[in-house]
C-alpha cells in the first residue's frame, strides 16, 4: 500500500500544487466578492477542498486520454499511467473517488450549486479531448478552470449574476496565457505527434497573445470590480499582478523550454495577488 499510495500521489500532482493553486485563487477572490467579503469558513473549506479534489481528479482522466500522446513527449513520458505502472482502470477508479468525495462537499452547499457542478464535470471531462479537434484547446481548458466562479456566486447568492460571467471571461484569457506558456514547452513534441495547441497555432504571435491576454485578464477584473468599492488594495494587487506578467514576458521571449516552463510554474502567484487585493479591499471597507 505505501508504493501505491506513493504511485498515487504522482499521479495526482501531489508534490507540484502549482496546479490547483491555479484554480484556487480565481475561485476563492470570486466567493469573497459574492459574498462581499469573508465568506464564511464552511463555505471557504468546500471550495478549497473541493478545487484539491477536483484537479486531481482531473489529472486521473488527463492522464488516461493522453497516455499514448505523453509517450512520446520528453517531459510526460515517465507519468505513472503512461509508464505502465498505474493501469488505465486504476487510475479512473483514483479519479472516480476523488469527484466522489468532492461532489459530497458540493451537496453540503445548496441546490443551484449542485446543478452548475454537473456542468463543470462535463466541461473538465471534455477538454482532455479537445487537444484532438480544436486548434486551441486552451480555450475549453480556460471555461474548465474558471468555472468555480460562477459555482462560488451560486454557493453564496443562489444564483450567477451577469459580474460572474465576466470574471469568468477575465480569468479564461489568464488560463490562455499560462497554458500557452506551458504549451510552449512541449512545442516541438506535439508538432511530432499531431496534437493541437494554442502555440502550434499561433507560431511567433506567441508571446505578443500571451502577454495580450494577461492584459486582458487584469483590465477585465478590473473594470469588472470597479463598482465593488476595493479601493487602493485591489489596485495595488492588480499592478504586482502586472509586474510579474511583465517577468514573464522576460522568461518567454526567447522561447526556451526552462524559461516557458519556469513562467508557468511561478504563474499562481499572479492570481495570489489579484486574490489578496481583493480580500485586503473587502477588509477595509
């Protein structure tokens, strides 16, 4: 049990957070600002939890629907389904528990989170295959991992008003960005074996559309909050936000695999500053 627990937890992502931290501080910044402030520690331990199962989850599916692709790409080659170690029923039955016990934190909250959950599941089961007919499946990923915004205001209000969706909007141009960068690093592996992303499609427009969508993320969340009242916190993490995308900027230009990978990784902590200009602007209301 101990080697397949280990097995488990690398199948899962469980030593690189960078990924559900990812999903969290969207979701988190938007169940503050549903519920105009602190929103309650039932509600805060649901969608934390909730966000930690459900991307692991979803890396249970990912890894399934791209074992044949991951084996021929240097940085996927060695994951535990695509390595054999884990077979495909195992690693499904892993995923199916843990949208199981993320499912039951969702029926403690109230009926219209329930039904938006169902079609985040749908959204998150369908992207791993997008890569096969989209030409930029960072799109379906970017509706995937900001939808526990509306969920958040469904949690809090009972239903997703029009502020909902565009944060939602805002935050797909931040997945677009991020993910562009992550898919940059695999450029040349994907190209080998036919799969389709947003760098292949956009060739040398790469970095002007990723730095384009971090502007479009922070002026959208902006102008989207603006009425809320947030005052000079919420600036103030906006414009950190914006100096570590022009960091960015500095690490992707030349295209490297390190440095594409490195911006990707370190990219969580954009959304951590727009996240905490956000609760230190509801604190000082």
């Amino acid at each position: 049990m101990p080697e397949r627990l280990a097995l488990w937890l690398d199948l899962i992502r469980w030593n690189r957070p960078a990924g559900w931290l990812l999903l969290l501080w969207p979701t988190l910044g938007a169940l503050w600002v549903a519920a105009h402030g602190f929103p309650g520690w039932h509600l805060l331990a649901v969608f934390t939890l909730g966000t930690v199962l459900m991307r692991s989850a979803g890396c249970c599916i990912n890894d399934v629907a791209d074992r044949d692709f991951d084996l021929h790409v240097k940085r996927t080659a060695q994951r535990p389904v695509t390595s054999g170690r884990i077979g495909v029923r195992e690693a499904l039955a892993v995923g199916a528990v843990l949208a199981l016990a993320a499912f039951a934190l969702v029926l403690t909250t109230n009926a219209a989170t329930i039904a938006w959950s169902f079609a985040a599941l749908a959204i998150a089961l369908l992207y791993p295959y997008a890569k096969r007919v989209v030409s930029m499946p960072q799109a379906v990923l970017g509706v995937a991992f900001s939808f526990g915004i509306p969920m958040a205001f469904a949690a809090v209000q009972w239903r997703v008003p029009l502020v909902a969706w565009v944060l939602l909007l805002g935050n797909l141009f931040w997945v677009l960005a991020y993910d562009t960068e992550y898919a940059m690093v695999d450029r040349d592996d994907d190209l080998r074996i036919g799969i389709k992303t947003s760098a292949i499609t956009l060739g040398r427009a790469d970095v002007p559309v990723v730095m384009a969508c971090y502007a479009s993320f922070l002026a959208i969340w902006w102008l989207a909050l603006a009425p809320s009242g947030l005052g000079w916190p919420f600036h103030a993490g906006l414009v950190v936000a914006a100096g570590q995308a022009l960091w960015h900027w500095r690490l992707i230009r030349e295209r490297t695999r390190e440095g594409c990978f490195r911006a990707f990784r370190l990219n969580h902590w954009v959304g951590f500053a727009v996240f905490a200009g956000i609760v230190a602007g509801y604190a000082l209301q």
